[in-house]
C-alpha cells in the first residue's frame, strides 16, 4: 500500500518545479481512474475529495477505506494522498478522525481572526497524526459545497500570517474560480502571485507550497507559469466531470448503450471512465509530475 500524507510530494514538487496532481473523485470508477492513470504515468497524486462527494459517497469512512482497498488491490506503488478538499471546521475534524492523510480547512468565507483560530486548531490535531493540513486566504471564485468565494484576492499580510500558522501548503485566491471560466475572465493575478511567494518563502526561510484551485480550464501557458512562481499543487475537477459527460454522452447518442448487453453499467460507464483517465494523463503532462517516483 503507498498511501502517505501529502506534506513531502508536494514539497518535494516545490523544491523541483512541478507540481501534484490533485484530482477529485466522485465514485468509486472514478478512484479507480485516478489511480490507474497515477500509475500509468508513475506521478504521485492526491486524490481529493469534497464534502458533498463524500456524502454522496457514504461518508469519511468509506472514502478513506474505498481508495485505501482499491490502491492495495490495483497493486499501486506510486504516492496517493487521501484528501478533503474545501472542508469547513467539521469535516475537517471528521477527516482527521477517518485517517484521511492530507486536510484542506477551508474557513476563507470566515473573518481572518477565526479563520487562523480554526486553523491553528486543526494544524493541532493532524499534525500529531502526521496529516498535512492545507488552508485558504483571499477567495477561490466560484461556489464549492457552500464555500461561495467571489474570488477575492489574497493579501500578503493575510498570507504571512496563515503561513505562520504550520500549515503545510497554502491556497491563495489570485483570479481563480471554480467551475468553468467564462468568457470575460482576464486571467490568473500571476505577478500577485509573485509577491505572495516571495514575501512567504522570505518570511519562512524555505519554499511554502502554494495550492491553485480552480485548475481544470485555465490556459496550460498560465498554469506553467504559475508553477515557475511557486504553485506546487493543482486542483482539478470539472476537467474531469466533462470528460466522463462528454464520453458518455457520445455513447449514448451513438445508440451504442442499445447494442447486446451495453446497458450494463459495467459497460455504459466505461467510455467516460476512459475519457477522464485521458484527460488526467493531459494534465500531469502540463503540470511535469510524471515519472517523478
């Protein structure tokens, strides 16, 4: 089993500039996908989930042992992180109770005084169970199972202070939104990012890693460049939910759901499994985190 906290890949991809994988899972075909596309192209990789996936799912428990069996059984000997991504105060603690090995509390929809309380609290409880913590400062635009972020961008007074909490890796609004972007989006704050890399790794006298969310839609070229400035870690999501739609849907209107016994979900599903193990391997490509065993 090569199940580990997330704290040393990601760190590890800041030093080298690349950056982890973090793909969301939503069922199990889905784990199975990231996990067979993380061994395919030997890249460690978090797999994430939210708290409305884990609900959907059966809880913490049955997240954390459904992606702990299947790397066991697939034979999988890359790094996998187990991660909550965009967790408030609850299901961050819940997490840490069901060994998930990597916590993202996300209380930037909170005033910063409890936002850093919560976090210090946090940071606390995984750290004596070797759990990487990761946390939010500015806003990620969009909504994320009630996490609504207008996309506020993160100061450096806000990140220096969250940094100095312990956190292993620290996510910052900087212009990005989850979801899909739309037309009128201007683009990644990346001299921003700049400034909040610089004044954090002055501040902590080594290279913080810093988390993009929002990842699936943004231009490779803006997402290369905001690797070279300090990204380490990239979420991506929605990239992958098109994928599977778009695989799916193609089968269906195709009326190849209606040959023999196509109608097995077995069978039905497997085009969209395919399509998001293709866009998976597209996306470790762009983020350099292949073959980084």
């Amino acid at each position: 089993m090569t199940i580990v906290a997330a704290k040393e890949m990601v760190q590890q991809a800041r030093d080298h500039g690349y950056a982890i994988s973090a793909f969301n899972t939503n069922n199990l075909e889905w784990t199975e996908a990231i996990l067979r596309t993380a061994q395919a192209q030997q890249a460690p990789t978090i797999i994430a989930a939210s708290m409305g996936a884990i609900k959907y799912m059966g809880g913490y428990h049955t997240v954390a042992n459904l992606i702990r069996n299947l790397d066991q059984e697939l034979n999988i000997t890359v790094p996998i992180a187990i991660h909550l991504d965009h967790g408030d105060f609850e299901a961050a603690k819940a997490a840490i109770q069901a060994d998930f090995t990597s916590i993202m509390f996300d209380g930037s929809n909170l005033p910063l005084a409890e936002n850093l309380s919560k976090t210090n609290e946090i940071v606390a409880l995984a750290h004596a169970r070797n759990i990487s913590v990761e946390a939010e400062v500015g806003t990620i635009g969009g909504e994320e199972d009630g996490i609504i972020g207008n996309g506020e961008i993160a100061s450096v007074k806000d990140a220096l202070t969250m940094a100095a909490t312990g956190i292993d890796f620290l996510a910052a609004g900087i212009g990005n939104i989850h979801g899909q972007y739309p037309a009128n989006w201007t683009g990644l704050k990346l001299d921003h990012l700049r400034e909040l890399t610089q004044a954090v790794d002055a501040a902590s006298g080594y290279k913080m890693p810093f988390v993009l969310h929002g990842g699936s839609g943004i231009p490779d070229n803006q997402i290369k460049r905001a690797i070279e400035l300090g990204i380490a870690k990239v979420n991506v999501n929605t990239e992958a939910q098109l994928a599977f739609h778009q695989g799916l849907r193609d089968f269906i209107l195709s009326n190849q759901d209606l040959e023999g016994k196509n109608y097995d979900p077995r069978k039905l599903l497997a085009p969209g499994i395919q399509g998001i193990e293709t866009a998976l391997a597209e996306r470790i490509a762009v983020f350099g985190n292949g073959n980084r065993i």
